[in-house]
C-alpha cells in the first residue's frame, strides 16, 4: 500500500475486539512512535504501554472524549517534559501519536 491509498484508508476506531495483543505487536506500535520525526532528533517522549483492563477503564473516565479505552486492548500514554515550555514538545508528540495510530 503505498502512503496516500494508507491516508485515505484510515479510520479512528472506537470499538475495538476484546482479544489481547502480542507482545510483539505491542512493541511494533511502540517502535512505530519511537521512529516517529521529531526536532533535530530529539525525540522528547516516553511511552506507557497499559494492558490492565482496570487502569484502561479509569482512565476513560478522564474525559469526555475518553469512553473508548475502557474496550481497548491497549493504551499508550505519551508523555514529555513540560510541554508548555516548549511548543515544539507538542508538535513532536503529536508526528509521535500519528505514527503509533
């Protein structure tokens, strides 16, 4: 598939299928936000793998856009040093979340 058949053919998922995911597939996602661009290579982002279906449920609660974790297999936290220090922090953390969607 080449890049712009990719870009018209995603979606965000909502529901999702109750099965876990690999280890290996957990860390495919995670490499593929790892290699996301980020200013002069800095990459200034830790991810948080979360399969505990309590923590995924909690954490849906957290806001009004968050309903869905509560199915999900998987949630990923990314966090960074203070991002209102610099703008360039959220710019980075947001090529960092299109590439593990």
């Amino acid at each position: 598939m080449n890049v712009s058949d990719a870009i018209c053919l995603k979606r965000a998922v909502r529901k999702f299928n109750p099965d876990p995911l690999s280890e290996e597939t957990i860390q495919a996602i995670l490499n593929a936000g790892r290699r996301a661009q980020s200013s002069k290579n800095t990459q200034p982002w830790h991810f948080i793998a979360i399969t505990d279906k309590v923590i995924l449920k909690d954490l849906s609660e957290c806001g009004d856009w968050a309903g869905h974790l509560a199915g999900a297999a998987l949630g990923v936290a990314l966090l960074t040093e203070d991002p209102n220090e610099k703008f360039q922090r959220l710019f980075d953390l947001g090529q960092a979340t299109t590439h593990l969607s």
